[in-house]
C-alpha cells in the first residue's frame, strides 16, 4: 500500500502540533500555579505589595522542582522569586501603594 505524500505531511503536521501543545500546557499549567499561590499568599497576609509576588514566586518554584530535590527547590525558589520582581517592577505602572517595600 503506498502512501501518498500529503497524507505524510499531515501526519508529521499532527506530530510537531502534539508536541507543541505540550509545551504550551507546561507552560499554562506554571503559570496558573503561580497565580494561584500567589492569590493565596495576597489573602492570607491581607495586602498587595511586591512581597506576594516574591513569596509566591519562591514557592512556585519550590513546588515545580520537588522532584530534584531541597538544592533544585532552593534554585526554583530563588529563580522564580528573582524573575517575578524583575517581571512585577517592570509590569509596575508607578502606583506607590501597590508595590511597596
């Protein structure tokens, strides 16, 4: 039986489209972590200040790498805090009491 050559073609099409929509859902799914701790963090100490998104960050990424155990969680938790004060202080639209120290 052969095969001809636009069935190939879609075939490899769906075999680059499963494994993007992976990466994507991996991406999705760090993202809707971070946003969750980082709703409970800001209810918990009742306020909205850059310091949620440094423990929320830090905890995120604790939480994505336990698999690799305390050093990879200690490495996560400093990754994602120091990207999440980069990413808030830039994301800061100047408003004083929103992201205090």
């Amino acid at each position: 039986m052969r095969v001809s050559h636009s069935s190939q073609q879609v075939r490899q099409a769906y075999k680059g489209f499963g494994q993007a929509s992976l990466s994507m859902a991996k991406g999705f799914a760090c993202g809707a972590v971070y946003s969750g701790v980082d709703c409970f963090v800001e209810r918990a100490r009742g306020s909205h200040d850059l310091n949620n998104s440094i423990y929320a960050g830090c905890l995120t990424g604790a939480a994505l790498a336990y698999k690799g155990g305390p050093q990879a969680m200690a490495m996560g938790c400093a990754g994602f805090a120091a990207f999440s004060i980069v990413i808030d202080s830039f994301m800061s639209t100047g408003d004083k009491d929103v992201h205090k120290w």
